[in-house]
C-alpha cells in the first residue's frame, strides 16, 4: 500500500470503523480530488484544496435531492467524514459501469448513439426542471455567464494574447464579440446545469449500449441550460449533439450549434489560462494547439 493510500485508509477505519479495509486501488488524482477504491466496491473521494472542498461539500447536498429526479444512476454518499484540516471526504457504492472516455462516441453503430442521445436529453431534462430555488438552498451558485466570459475575454486579453500570433488573436476577439454582440445569447432562463458533461464522466453497460450513470457534479451551477452541450460538441461531435438537442425538443438548431460552438472555444482559453497559470510548458504548448485547431475547424 502506497503511502498516501494507506494516509487515507488510516482516516476511513478512524471514522468508520465498520468498513473493513480488504483492498485499497488508486483510482487517480485530479486538480481538486484524490479518489480510491476500496474493496472493489466503495469509492471514497478526498478534496486537495479549498476549491474541491467546496465543490464536494455542495455534491454532499444537492445530490441526494437529485436521485429521484434523473434516470441514471448518480453517486448516493454513504460515508461522510472530515479530514484533519475540516474538509470533507466522501464514500459511496461505486456507480457501476465503465467510463465512455472522450474517444469512446466515435466507435458505436447509430441504433447505440441514439439510445445515448436519448438518455442524456432525459437527464438534461430532469436538472432544468430542477427548482432552482430548492438548487440555491442546497448550496449551488448562480452563474452569470455573460460575467464569466467577459471576464475571461479580459484576463486572454492580458494574459494569453501576448503570446499568439495576429491571426489568432483576431479570432478570438470575433468569437468573444460575436457573444456579446448577439443579445439573443446572452438571454436565457436560468436552470441547474451538470456543468461537466463530458464523457469522461458517463458510465456504460459492460456491452456499452446503455448509459448507466453519471458521475462528477462539482461544476454544477444555476446558469444557461446551452452551456450543458459544450462538451458534447467538443468531445462527441456535432451530429451527436444535434441529436441530444432535437431529443430535447430545441428548435433552430443551427442557431444552438453556433452558439455552443462559441463556449467550446471559450472552454479552449480557459485551458491555456490555467496551463499558463501553473506555468506548464507542456500544457501551454497544446492549450496554443486546440486553439489553432478550434480557428481551423470554425473557419470551414
């Protein structure tokens, strides 16, 4: 047992004495959490810091009011302990099925895809017509899209467009005004969003042909309900989001594509920003490459 598992062993047989620790397996650490699985059946999650704290102390109340309201499965905590500093940990039953991955769309006949889209048009369903207020008491924030992204064009402006060339930089600052410019955007009923729903975290069948949970609610907000495709769009296509949207019962979807397609590229400067922020080479060098590839594909 590698010493941060055992670190964690140590904290789960302090306060809960009942799990009897057979097997501990690293299930990989994140910018915000450590998780591990214990006895091939219990996940237990461990926030890093006071933003995955945060993040997870909201999952702890706003997931429960959930698992009536979505189709899949969706963590149910079990164990909630405090580690030494006061943030919390969680465990629960692992979510059983296996993780799509952000690759895993591309490989599956269309009768399957379908059977996807219609599954996540019902769980997008089910979090907009989520009260909003019951959401805000159970410790989601509000998200003022318009804000964000007017803040994120000026912390590019400053911090990221020193470094790109001219081409790219006038790119950005199109996509950023064809946002602001377009009133029809920036206008929307405010609804509970997963805030993540990439496929990274959806579960399959062992036969993958059905979705069976959803995992990763930390990034939940009160804010657009479009902002819930953006990672459709950049992880499983186009085609695929157009289904989940027509399942949804979404009119002019063009209109909706070229929207999510602008927070797609805006999610693409969040990346180089945080790689410039760490000060990683590595990350920086493929922040400047998605973005090449984002100007390349919206210039077709």
């Amino acid at each position: 047992m590698k010493q941060n598992e055992l670190h964690y062993a140590t904290m789960i047989k302090e306060q809960f004495p009942d799990v009897s620790i057979q097997t501990i397996e690293s299930l990989g650490e994140g910018f915000r959490n450590y998780a591990i699985l214990v006895n091939g059946e219990w996940v237990f999650r461990f926030p890093k810091g006071q933003q995955g704290a945060d993040e997870l102390n909201k999952e702890i109340h706003l997931l429960p009011l959930l698992v009536d309201c979505v189709k899949v499965s969706i963590p149910e905590f079990v164990y909630i302990g405090r580690q030494s500093d006061g943030s919390p940990f969680v465990g629960y039953r692992k979510v059983q099925g296996e993780i799509l991955g952000e690759d895993g769309m591309a490989s599956f006949p269309d009768i399957v895809t379908d059977r996807f889209a219609l599954q996540l048009a019902d769980f997008m369903n089910g979090l907009s017509a989520f009260p909003v207020e019951t959401a805000i008491q159970a410790g989601v924030p509000v998200r003022n899209l318009k804000n964000d992204i007017c803040l994120l064009m000026e912390a590019a402006e400053k911090q990221a467009f020193p470094l790109l060339n001219v081409s790219l930089r006038e790119y950005l600052s199109l996509r950023f005004q064809s946002y602001l410019d377009h009133p029809e955007y920036t206008r929307y009923t405010p609804a509970l969003i997963h805030g993540d729903l990439s496929p990274d975290h959806f579960l399959t069948d062992s036969h993958h042909t059905a979705i069976t949970g959803i995992i990763d609610f930390g990034d939940a907000a009160i804010s657009d309900p479009d902002y819930d495709y953006v990672y459709l769009l950049e992880d499983c296509g186009e085609p695929f989001t157009r289904q989940v949207m027509a399942f949804r019962g979404e009119v002019d979807l063009d209109a909706h594509i070229r929207k999510v397609s602008l927070f797609v590229t805006f999610d693409q400067v969040s990346y180089l920003l945080e790689g410039l922020k760490a000060g990683d080479h590595d990350w920086i060098s493929e922040g400047l490459e998605v973005l090449e590839e984002d100007r390349a594909n919206n210039a077709l």
